[in-house]
C-alpha cells in the first residue's frame, strides 16, 4: 500500500499557510516564527523604527552540532517572496527561491 505524507508550513499566528522562517533575537535570546508575508512585513514594520536608531553588533555564535550557520549572503525569504508578487513574479511557496529573483531582490532593495 503506498503513503503520502504531507507536512503544512504554518503561521504560528493565525495557523494559517506560513511562507517563512522569521529569525530575531532580543535581550540576548534568540527567536524564530514561522509566518505569512503579511505577518513577516509585520514583525518588520514594528522594528523598523527601532533598527533604524540601532548599530549592529558582530556576528552572533550558532549552537547545534552539524548545522551550518547561516550566509551572510541569506536572504529573508518572506521578504523577498512577497516582493517577487507584488512584481509580477511567480514563485513557489516554499523550497528555495529561484537564484534569478534573488539576484532581481537584491537590485530592488539594496540588500
């Protein structure tokens, strides 16, 4: 007999679909959500205003044996995704985002 397994990516909000990995720290711990685009830009709206009178301090250390800290080159793929729609692009909901519309992000937003 054959199985299909499925796995749902959710928004730990609203426990709707989820697009993202949110990765934040404060007060030296160190946080990750699961959201929508409209949650991420969300979460992003309110530190704006306090990232934007913040310096930025070095790299933070990773714990976790046999997992790779993340590029510096990374992306925010909520970020970028709900940018690719709103320019027309198609792009899938999860998986990797396509290097081309990274490239594309990048020229759009500066990052």
């Amino acid at each position: 007999m054959a199985q299909k397994i499925q796995v749902l990516f959710t928004d730990d909000i609203d426990g709707g679909e989820a697009e993202g990995t949110v990765r934040f720290a404060i007060a030296g711990t160190e946080y990750e959500i699961d959201l929508s685009a409209q949650h991420g830009e969300e979460l992003r709206g309110i530190f704006q205003n306090y990232i934007a009178h913040a310096r930025k301090v070095g790299g933070t250390a990773r714990r976790g044996a046999g997992r790779a800290a993340r590029k510096p080159s990374a992306i925010d793929t909520v970020a970028a995704r709900a940018w690719a729609r709103e320019n027309g692009y198609a792009v899938k909901e999860r998986g990797r985002v396509p290097a081309e519309l990274v490239a594309k992000y990048r020229e759009a937003t500066g990052q």
